[in-house]
C-alpha cells in the first residue's frame, strides 16, 4: 500500500529529469546549427542571434513549466 506515493514520486522524478535532458539536448543542438547558420552567412548573425536566443528561452520554459507542473 506504500507503494502507489512512492511510484508517484518516482514517476514525477523522472519527469523532470526528462524534461531537463530534452531542454539540454535541444538548447546544444540549437547553439551548434546557430554557429554554424553565422559561420555559412556572417551577414545575417544578428537575426539568427535573436531567434536563437528566443527559441532558447521557449526550450527553457517548457523545462521550467515540467518542473513546476510536478510540486504541490
């Protein structure tokens, strides 16, 4: 019977773990393709540094929103 909260409290865990790899592994992989964007057309690396900082921003809150949907 103690072990429906427990599994709870698991399942949330890994939750946020997931949600803390998926905005790691998509705010690295946005840095590398906007370094490479600036590197292909220097011209252009203000846009491409205002877009990357805002879909950076949007990776981070869907971890922060994860984060927080979990605690009581």
């Amino acid at each position: 019977m103690t072990f429906i909260p427990m599994l709870a409290e698991i399942s949330g865990s890994i939750h946020i773990a997931m949600a803390a790899l998926g905005a790691g592994l998509g705010i690295g992989i946005l840095g590398a393709k906007a370094a490479e964007a600036t590197g292909r057309n220097p011209g252009a690396s203000t846009p491409i540094l205002v877009n990357a900082i805002i879909f950076a921003a949007l990776a981070e809150g869907v971890f922060i929103l994860a984060a927080f949907a979990v605690q009581r």
